[in-house]
C-alpha cells in the first residue's frame, strides 16, 4: 500500500512541475488509516467541512514527550533533557507528576497535595518557557504506572515517555510507546 501512495505522490509531484509534497506524520499508520477512513465515511455522507476538519485535527496535533516525575519534581538533568530534545523535535512536553498517596505529599501551610505537585513542575514550565517549547503539567493521584496507562489512553501522538531511575516513578508497564530512562550523575 505504502509503494501505491509512494508512485501516486511521484506522479503528482511530476504532473505539476517538480512541486515537492511533503507529508506530514500521523501518530502511527493505523490512528492515520482510521483517522482517513473515519474521514471518508463522513465525507460520503455529505459533511465535507467536518471531515476536513477531522483530517486536520490529526495532522496539526503537536507531536509529545511524556515526562514522567514523582514526589519531588523533575531532576535538573531531566528537565535539560526533556527540553532540548522537544525542542529539537518539534515536541510538546506534557510533564505527568505522579502522587502515589495524598499522604506522600507533605504540604506547606495549608497547601493541597495538588497545589504540591505543581509546584514540582514549575522549574520544568520555567524552562520550556525560556526555550520557547510547549509543555503543560497534569497531575495525577495513583501508582506511576496507573497515571502513565491512563494518560496515554487519553492522550494523541506520544511519541515516547522519558522518566528517571526513582523507585516512586519507575516504570514496568507495557504501554506501546518506547519508555526512556536517564540515569542522573549519581546513578552512573
């Protein structure tokens, strides 16, 4: 099918003088299959304008990074990583802090342990906003491995999950998307 599309592009780009197609990438070839079939069914039902819109929604979507933190926040060394690489792959990073237990968090005067893990990831915002890469922070309350599966069924064009050697944010989940662990100075 791949070689059809390929020899189709090929003619078309000789048809109108040299004009290069560039194609951008869907998460994956079966979300992109189901996106355009989603699409052409709705299409044949009339509704261009919306099947159009389905089509862009999955090519616009930004490509992510999901940064994987526990008790504590990001390690200075995560955070550097996390956003050269967005930066340089066009990523957005969602940073995911994981509380495994309202009780884990010790919070300050009054403090919520949701307001807590925010402020775990305010160096990490200050830092994508420097660099000028998008990022956000979602907070969970469960087991790393809970918050990560649910996420990512939430959650379009995840490219891979970057975390750190911790006991409260390793991983062991099976969740179809490549799981980076960077080893920090003291770990090596």
């Amino acid at each position: 099918m791949l070689r059809t599309v390929r020899s189709w592009f090929e003619k078309r780009r000789s048809k109108h003088g040299g004009v290069e197609v560039k194609a951008r990438r869907m998460a994956n070839v079966a979300e992109g299959l189901e996106t355009y079939a989603t699409a052409a069914a709705v299409a044949q039902e009339g509704h261009l304008d919306y099947a159009q819109d389905l089509i862009r929604r999955g090519i616009q979507e930004w490509p992510k990074v999901l940064l994987v933190g526990g008790a504590g926040g990001f390690s200075p060394q995560l955070v550097d990583y996390a956003v050269g690489l967005a930066r340089r792959m066009g990523c957005e990073i969602v940073a995911l802090s994981c509380v495994a237990s309202q009780s884990a968090t010790s919070p300050g005067e009054g403090a919520s342990w949701e307001e807590e893990a925010i402020r775990w990831g305010e160096p990490l915002l200050a830092r994508a906003a420097e660099e000028m890469v998008p990022c956000r922070q979602v907070v969970r309350l469960g087991a790393p491995d809970q918050c990560v599966k649910g996420l990512l069924q939430e959650m379009r064009r995840v490219e891979f999950v970057l975390t750190e050697p911790r006991a409260e944010s390793g991983l062991s989940v099976e969740v179809g998307v490549p799981i980076f662990c960077l080893l920090g100075s003291s770990e090596r």
